[in-house]
C-alpha cells in the first residue's frame, strides 16, 4: 500500500487559493486544509502524489477521500462538492495507476476506495452531562458511506477501505452501507477493514479490545482486517501479533512513522530506514499480508517497506477453532466444544421480568435501571437482556435510550447485549446502537419465510446473532415432533438461504 497523502500535501507549502481553486473561488468559509478538495481545484499535485508512491513501489493507491463525506465536509460548508471530490480522486488514482501498468507491462496496480471514520462517534456522546446524546446516527452514517462508495465505484475504485476506525459503530454502518451497494448494484468489491489503536491500553478510542472489535465486524467477511494509524510500528506490534492470530482473512498493517515529533520534517520520528526495518521483521514474523504506511510516512519509507518484505513469505491465514464469536468491549466466544455448558444471561434489565426495572423505567429513573444492568454484570452475568416491551411504555425510544447509557458504563457494556422484543422496529433500533456483536431475541417462521428471511439477513448485516423461536404460521410448536421440524425448516432456510453463520444461530424450543 501507499503512504500519507496529507504529509505529502504538506510539502507543496499550499496557501488558500490552491484549496479554491475556480470551482470554490466564492465560497464563504476558509478551506486552507480541506486536503480533498484538492482532487478538483490541483488534481495535478494529487495525481504526482499517486505516482510517487506507485513508483515507490506500492501496489495499492488510496483515494484522496479521507473526509469526503457530508458529514466531514460540513466543517467548511462544502457538503454540495461530495460526489465530486470522490469521483475525480477515484479516477486521478486510476490514472495514475494506468501510467504506471503501461510504463511497466506486467504490472498491477489498484485503487482503494478510502473511507475515513468521520468526525463524529456513533457509540459515544460527545456531551459529559448527557451521556445518551448522540451527535450522528447509525443511519446518516450509513448514508453518507452508501453515497461515497457509489463515487467512489463510479470513478474507478478497485477495493473499498474504511479505515481509521476509532468506533466500531461507525465502521458497522460503513459495512452496513457497503452490503447495500452489493444488493442494489450487483457489483462485489474486494472490502478492506482498518482499525486505529489509540495508546498502549490496545483498544480503540471507543473501547473495544482487538478481538472484541475484530468480532464485531467479521460478519463483513473482508478481504482484509488491519491496523493502521494511532502507534508506530514497534508500539503497535503485540496488536498485530494478536490480530494476526485471529484473523481468518489477509491482515493489514500501515502505522504512523513512529510518533509524534514537531521537530522532524515529516512531524514523525522514524525514518524510511527505520520503518521498512520494523516492518520487515513483521513480514518475517509472517504477522501480515499487505503492508503500507500512515501519517508520516513518504515515497520513501514505502520504498524501504517494499524492499525489506519483498522476499518475505506471505502470512498464512489460521483455521479458527469453530464457535460462536460475540462481544461488547470485550469478546465473549462461546466453542463448539464448550456449547453444552451454561451461559450466563441476566434478565433482570428487562420491564416483563423485574417489576423493580419496570418501575424505574416508568418513573424515567435511567440511571437507577442502569445499576441493575451493572449488578447483574458484577455478579457474573455473561450476556445482558434488555426488554422494553410493555404497553405504556415507547419501547423503541426507551431501548435507543438505554442501550446509548449501558454504552458509556464500561464497567456493563463490557458485555454482550441481548436486544429482546417483540417488535421488529425496536429490535433494529437497538441494533443500530451496538458497536459489539450482540444476540437478537428473537425471530420465528410466525409471520411466513419472506418476513423471517428478511429479518435475519438485517440481522446478519447488522453484525449480530439470533434467537429463533419455535413457532411457525400455524403457532406455537407444541410436541417435540414440531419443534424439531420447525427448527429443522428455519435453520435450512437461515443457512442455505440467507446465508447466516450456523454458529450464529440459538434456538428457543420453548421448554
């Protein structure tokens, strides 16, 4: 992979004007900075930016989209130049892409479609006195991706990345996105996944752990999982060797060139030497399959990267002890050799079985029921089932409330979260609030294979398990000889139809 792109921009010693260019020559806020507008007002400096990189010897360019998304760009009031900036600066890498394959006949280059994380947090408040508040949604993410992705496809992307994760709610609605585009335009792209560890504590900003994090998303099935960003590479490398043991795709690594240092040239401590020689100890480690660099880095530390791992054996993805992968901050895996033993469920964050949490719900004592979640955590609950489900209550509005407080409590979101009703709209409600990957309860055959189907494939685009219930369109199954078929029936339609994970799959026989 390539290097940074804005340490590159930074070079040029750019002023105002270069970010106006003609097409924003009017507009009313300061874009100095705004490095994606680039792609439009000198595409000639992002394109010489490609090819620096390309004849570095990386195989992989990423587009100039870190913020090219509305969200990102109403900082400078230029959510209209959208679509723009990510069709020209897919189409300034193919380009640069094409140059290369033609100068060097045998060659193959590719152009990684770049989705930054935003500058929004979908799993955190950005307000410390009202911890439920959220800035952005699950939704307006996931629209803003879904409309990247269709320009960036339009001008040529290759591969699709979203990287930079620091909340992996943010990174589920970019997947969530990415499963839309394949349904609605028949086309499958090779979907890179990067994660950014923000210090030596291993988690994400969001607080999830590496293997919490990598089960929230491996429903994605990628290409690639990695991490980039956050940590040079000597910091960030017992992430890595843990990623790498846990990954049944190709695994990614591009840090920052080391830390921080206002005084180097790069603002980065390590140099091209340095870099390549951290990374091809990685290489030889066999830690990783594709390799690239971050803020900091230049042409020339992805030339030193692509020799020093030039020669080194690729990474052989590991056969995974088959089981059931949950999380909430941290992971919950549940092996096929352990799935006789109990787990743990505490029902008593739910108002049809604890008449004290349905008091406290109906007094709109939050942080109360909050501390019957956390008890129940403390006193060794393995999973936490929340219901809302009670006639005077907006259970929808209730869950999203809840579930956005249960997310800023360590202590209890640590956990995984089964989302339990009734209802299909408050069940998708509190799916779009889990960053980890919880458990739905539940679904059944009650209302016909269309309906059933149509909810467990969202419920597996969501990121989450299932509870099946044995009921079908004639009720609930009484003898064991209908429980059997019922289950029989929707496990073959789960598996062979909707394509769910078996192991994601609980059945409720109603015992």
């Amino acid at each position: 992979m390539d290097g940074a792109m804005g340490t590159m921009i930074q070079q040029h010693t750019l002023e105002e004007e270069d970010f106006r260019g003609e097409h924003f020559k009017d507009a009313k806020k300061d874009l100095k900075g705004n490095n994606d507008l680039l792609s439009l007002t000198r595409p000639e400096i992002i394109r010489d930016i490609h090819l620096e990189y390309l004849r570095a010897g990386a195989d992989i360019v990423e587009t100039n989209t870190f913020s090219a998304t509305k969200i990102a760009q109403a900082d400078y009031g230029r959510e209209d130049a959208v679509h723009d900036i990510n069709v020209e600066s897919a189409r300034l890498a193919k380009q640069a892409c094409d140059i290369i394959m033609k100068e060097q006949p045998g060659r193959k280059c590719f152009v990684a479609g770049s989705l930054g994380p935003t500058n929004k947090t979908a799993s955190l408040s950005p307000d410390v006195n009202n911890p439920a508040f959220r800035a952005i949604t699950f939704d307006e993410l996931s629209d803003n991706y879904y409309d990247q992705i269709v320009s960036l496809v339009e001008g040529g992307a290759d591969l699709i990345l979203p990287e930079t994760t620091f909340d992996t709610l943010n990174l589920k609605a970019a997947i969530f996105a990415y499963r839309k585009f394949e349904r609605e335009s028949g086309k499958t792209l090779p979907l890179m996944l990067s994660v950014t560890i923000t210090d030596a504590s291993g988690r994400t900003l969001s607080g999830q752990t590496v293997e919490g994090f990598w089960n929230s998303v491996r429903h994605a099935k990628p290409f690639s999982v990695g991490i980039n960003c956050a940590l040079g590479a000597r910091e960030m490398r017992p992430y890595m060797a843990e990623l790498s043991r846990l990954a049944d795709c190709y695994v990614s690594c591009y840090p920052n060139a080391g830390l921080p240092n206002p005084l180097s040239k790069t603002g980065y401590d390590e140099t091209p030497e340095m870099t390549g020689r951290y990374m091809g100890e990685f290489a030889s480690a066999g830690l990783i399959n594709i390799v690239g660099g971050c803020c900091g880095t230049t042409p020339g530390h992805i030339n030193k990267i692509a020799q020093a791992v030039k020669n080194s054996p690729a990474r052989k993805i590991p056969q995974l002890v088959p089981g059931m992968r949950l999380s909430g901050l941290e992971p919950l895996n549940i092996y096929d050799e352990r799935a006789t033993r109990f787990l743990m469920v505490g029902e008593r964050s739910n108002v049809t079985g604890s008449p004290k949490f349905a008091r406290l719900i109906k007094e709109d004592n939050f942080d109360a029921a909050l501390e019957i979640a956390r008890q129940q955590v403390e006193n060794g609950a393995n999973v936490i089932d929340i219901n809302f489900d009670e006639g005077l209550l907006d259970s929808k509005a209730c869950m999203v409330r809840f579930l956005n407080l249960v997310a800023s409590e360590p202590d209890i979101s640590r956990v995984p979260i089964m989302i339990d009703s009734s209802k299909w709209e408050v069940i998708e409600a509190g799916l779009k609030c889990l960053q980890g990957k919880g458990i739905v309860n539940s679904i059944s055959l009650k209302e016909g294979e269309e309906e059933f189907l149509k909810h467990a494939r969202l419920i597996k685009d969501y990121g989450a398990a299932m509870v099946v219930m044995a009921f079908d369109e004639k009720g609930q199954a009484a003898t064991k000889d209908e429980k059997i078929r019922i289950c029989k029936r929707a496990y073959k339609l789960l598996t062979e139809t909707a394509g769910v994970d078996p192991r994601d799959i609980i059945f409720d026989p109603n015992i």
